[in-house]
C-alpha cells in the first residue's frame, strides 16, 4: 500500500499501468499534512490487508497546510510514529524522502522550505532503519544542485509530472525488490505481490534507493 498526500494519489493516476503490473495500492490524499494520515494509517492498512507501506508525506506539514508552523523535527517524529505503527502490525515498511521544492507553490511566504526539506529527509535517511523501515532517496534523482524540482520532472515546483513519475519509479521498485537496481524495463518484470492477500516478494535492500539503512521495515 502507499499511502500519502496528492503526490502518492497522483502517482496512483499518472503510473496506474506500473501499480496495477506490481499489485501496488495507491492511498494518496490531496493536502493532508502527515498528522492527518496518522489518522488514517492503521485503518488503510487494516481495510487493504497490506503486509508492505510505502509512506511518503510531510510536504504538507512544511506548506502549513493546517495553518500553524510544524518544526522539522516534529515532522519526522509523525512519520516515526507511522512507521512505528507498521512494525508494531508487522507490515514492512519504506519511506520515501520529501520531494525537493524550491518553495511551496501554494504558501509562497513560507520561508526556507528548502531547509526545512533537507533537514526531514536526512533525519530519514539516519534514523529510518531504527523504526524498522527503509528509506528511499527521490530527492537526490529529482533535485537540480540548487535543491529544488528539475524543471522537466514538475508541473509547478513541487508536484511531479509524469516524467518525474517515471524518473523515480526504478529506484522505487528496486527498494522494493521488483527489479534489478536501474532496469527500466517494467514489461520484462514478472509481477509480485504488494497486496491484499501476499507479502512483498524479494526485499532486497538496493544500494541505490538505501542510504545506510539494513534493516527491513514495515511509511508525498
């Protein structure tokens, strides 16, 4: 199951052919912040039966998008707590780095959203694995070297467009033990379950999508 704001239930849309290919249920929300989904998380993962989460969230939260300024640190201890969640079910777990942005199209006035990103994503990146999950790094494939979303892969600096989709979906499916790190061929891929019903196949960690993270977890 994903399970996120409008990035995820655009990925669901825009690469329905992939997630249908890998049995992959999308749960994207438009606009939720990451403590909205923490409403949600258990119940979406009780209602599909998934014994895999990929969480990506948390873009919302730097938006402001419940009207109050969340911390950095308050962010990545929402999304510990989802992932905290999965473990405690016994469903593994992955979460994908905050999409890079060079500001929040909606809430322009936020201030240094670039930091505020790179601050989430590398509390991600050292700690993911100490609440059983596996980090995933979109943001250093989508990022041009000033931090923000390259032009070709957005729509308005912070969503994704179908090519941006396409660009991180190899990375995605080799963290989750789909294909072979950097194939893109996903018609030659055989399916495997991520389901209702299966685990998730093969969860090899790839050298590509992990950062110093060993341990198998299992949560825009």
């Amino acid at each position: 199951m994903f399970i996120g704001d409008s990035i995820t239930e655009a990925w669901g849309f825009h690469r329905a052919a992939t997630f249908a290919a890998h049995d992959l249920i999308p749960r994207g929300g438009s606009g939720q912040t990451a403590r909205w989904i923490t409403m949600r998380f258990r119940r979406d993962l009780e209602e599909t039966g998934a014994q895999g989460v990929h969480l990506l969230c948390g873009v919302n939260d730097i938006g402001r998008n419940e009207g109050v300024f969340v911390p950095a640190d308050e962010i990545a201890r929402t999304l510990a707590s989802m992932l905290d969640e999965a473990r405690t079910m016994g469903v593994k777990a992955w979460v994908g780095s905050i999409m890079p942005a060079a500001r929040i199209p909606w809430n322009p006035a936020v201030p240094d959203a670039p930091a505020m990103i790179a601050a989430v994503n590398a509390w991600l990146r050292d700690h993911a694995h100490e609440h059983g999950a596996t980090f995933i790094d979109y943001h250093a494939v989508l990022a041009d070297q000033s931090g923000a979303l390259r032009r070709a892969y957005t729509t308005d600096g912070l969503h994704l467009s179908p090519a941006g989709y396409k660009a991180i979906e190899p990375l995605m499916l080799s963290a989750l033990g789909r294909v072979p790190a950097g194939e893109q061929d996903l018609v030659a891929e055989t399916p495997r379950r991520f389901g209702t019903r299966h685990l998730a196949g093969a969860l090899a960690a790839s050298a590509l999508a992990v950062a110093g993270c060993a341990l198998w977890l299992t949560r825009r």
